[in-house]
C-alpha cells in the first residue's frame, strides 16, 4: 500500500518549532513499509512534519495490530525520513 493523508493526525500542535509535535497514523502496512525512503514525503507538505516529530504508527498487518514509536530524522520538500521505530505493547505478558 502507500501512505494515506487520511490516516494521519496531528495529536499537538506546538508554536515553539523546538518541540516536537505529535502524530497517530494508522495502515495495514508493515513497518518495513512504512519505513521506505519518502513513505511520509506528503506529510512534509499536508502537515509541516519536521525533524524530531514523533508518530504512533498502528499497523494492522493481517489482523495483528501492532504499534510503533517512530521519530522523524530528516524532513523537507523532496526526502522525509522517519527512524525504524520501536514496537511497544506487542507482548502479552500475562
């Protein structure tokens, strides 16, 4: 698949540009995917993503959801790229 504006938001909104701001996006694509060179490139533009913004990536690959932490390591017009991310909440422990 590829990215889609409509599954992303912007949690915060921050007047200071040396706060990260925040976004939740959702997709049934792998984080493999959502990790490829210039995945979020539109964001950049739609939404003013910027180095060391965070997105809470839920990815639901084939009826398993599972959610990243990724953080935005470069941003502008023609590349965007966001860290591996780090899984969290993928383990029942109990």
């Amino acid at each position: 698949m590829a990215y889609s504006a409509s599954s992303l938001g912007k949690l915060s909104a921050n007047a200071n540009p040396d706060i990260p701001n925040v976004f939740m996006y959702a997709s049934a694509d792998t984080a493999a995917t959502v990790n490829t060179a210039n995945y979020f490139l539109t964001a950049f533009a739609d939404f003013g993503l910027k180095a060391g913004d965070w997105i809470l990536a839920h990815l639901d690959t084939g009826g398993t959801p599972q959610n990243y932490v990724m953080t935005v390591n470069s941003a502008s017009a023609s590349a965007v790229d966001v860290t591996n991310g780090l899984a969290v909440g993928t383990a029942d422990t109990d």
